[in-house]
C-alpha cells in the first residue's frame, strides 16, 4: 500500500520541518541552560558564601545568563521554530489536499494543478519571510513526490482508505498520545515545585530556632521557581487539554466519512479535516506567538 509519510511530501516541508524542529531543541536548550546556571549559582553562594572565587564564579554564571537571553533576544529561535512549524504543516496540508484531488486540486488537467500546488508553496513560503531567509543555504527535493503522484491516480475508495488510515488515524494517535505526555509532565513538575517549597518552607521553620544556621534556602525556592519558569514555557497544561480536545473533534470528523461515493463528496471531507487540523495548529502559533 502507498504510504504519504514525511518522506514522501514535498521537499521544503522535509527543509521547513527540520529547521523547526532544529531551533526548538536550541530554544529550550539555552532556557533548560540559563536555569541551571542560576541555580548552580545559588548553590555557589551558600557552599562559599565569604570567598572571593565565590563571588568571581557567580559573576560569570551570571555574565553568561545574560548573554543567553540577549542570544534568545537578537537571535529569536523560538519565532523562527514557531515560523518553520507553521509552514511545514501548511505545506503539509496542501499536500493531502493535492493527493485527494480537493479543492482547489480538483480539476483534472495535470499540468493546471501541479503549476497551481508548486505556486502555493511559493506563496506560504513568502508569507513567513523569516523562515524564506533561512532557507536560502537549504536546497529542498522535488515539490511533487512520486508517490504523491501516485496516490493522485487512485480511485475514491482506495483513497478514502489511504486518508483515514494514515492522516485522520496518525493524527488522532499523535494528539491523544501528546494530551497524555503533557499531562504526565504537568504532573511530574508540579509535584516537583510543591516538594522544593516544601523542603524551604521546612528548612525555615527550622531556622526559627537557630537564626544563625546557615541552609540552602534561596537555592531552593530558586530550583523551585526554575522549575515554575520551565513549565510555563513548555505549556504543559495548555498543550494537555488542547490536545485532548482535537483528538476527540479528529475522531468525530473520522466517523462522518462513512459513505462517501464521489469526488464532491470527498473533496468536502477532505476540506473539513484539514481545516479541523490547520486550525488546531494555527490556534497553537498563536499560543507560542501571544
């Protein structure tokens, strides 16, 4: 059976997708960085609270952490992981909608429609100029897969088939298996920041009785406080019960398509999905951009 994976769909979704998914890893790497800095600097501060090298230490740490968000800054991995997602899915988008034979795909005159694809592609590419100059060292595949091709040709059925299988299937099993990771990670970081307050808000009711013993509190409530920072950039919860609530809308778009026995009647099926999923992923780049 013909398979539409990532492969298989157009060379500037396979150059778009890596680029986003390469500066996400940079973005979260240099926030996951800069906490870790801060709280190694803490630490420094409480092990050595009177040496100099303490203090040239912390500096540093501290020199560093700037630098860092002054590179997030002028640098903006996270607008241009944000740009390089967006494209990607729309190019992806498009592509299912091409080799439904969709609207606007649906006139039969192959050259008409593959000028009309290649200069849509164009066109998303333009409306992200951030992501265009990039690409610029990037030198995609063939807009048009052969095995894009060959789907096209199939009949109503058999693509029908190909489409819940591998678009509206794949998307239901990505969401639910995303609700249910982000929900665990909320979890877990939650649970994580009440121990960390826990243990300071411990540590000084112990103090009470001897003001002058010396305790890693501020180190502490920092790793806490690190830890509220990271999920907030993550966006566990949100992801969580946004993600949840697509699978269930994907899984009802899959049970109207029962009886579909024209290309009218798929290209609407088609459209609607699509436009379930793009609005999905649109609401999401909002989220990230707001």
């Amino acid at each position: 059976m013909l398979k539409l994976d990532n492969v298989s769909l157009p060379g500037l979704y396979q150059v778009t997708d890596r680029v986003s998914l390469k500066n996400q890893n940079h973005y979260f790497n240099l926030i996951r960085w800069y906490l870790i800095l801060l709280i190694i600097a803490a630490l420094v501060s409480f092990v050595w609270p009177k040496e100099q090298l303490s203090v040239i230490i912390s500096l540093v740490i501290f020199l560093i952490t700037i630098a860092i968000l002054v590179w997030i800054k002028i640098k903006k991995p996270d607008n241009i992981w944000y740009n390089g997602r967006a494209v990607a899915e729309s190019i992806k988008t498009r592509s299912w909608r091409w080799v439904m034979k969709a609207s606007p795909y649906d006139n039969e005159n192959d050259d008409l429609v593959i000028h009309e694809f290649i200069s849509d592609q164009k066109s998303i590419l333009k409306q992200n100029k951030s992501i265009s100059e990039i690409l610029d060292t990037e030198i995609p595949s063939d807009p048009i897969s052969q095995t894009m091709k060959q789907i096209r040709l199939l009949d109503i059925p058999s693509r029908l088939e190909l489409y819940r299988e591998q678009r509206i299937k794949d998307q239901i099993h990505w969401y639910s298996l995303k609700a249910k990771e982000n929900e665990d990670k909320a979890r877990f970081w939650f649970i994580g920041s009440i121990v960390l307050y826990s243990i300071a808000i411990l540590l000084l009711i112990y103090k009470i009785t001897d003001t002058s013993m010396s305790l890693p509190i501020e180190a502490i409530t920092t790793a806490g406080t690190g830890i509220l920072t990271w999920v907030n950039s993550k966006k566990f919860n949100e992801l969580h019960f946004s993600y949840k609530l697509t699978a269930h809308e994907i899984t009802f778009i899959k049970m109207s398509g029962q009886n579909i026995t024209t290309e009218n009647e798929l290209s609407e099926f088609i459209i609607n999905s699509e436009m379930a999923f793009s609005r999905e992923h649109t609401q999401w780049v909002a989220r990230k951009m707001s």
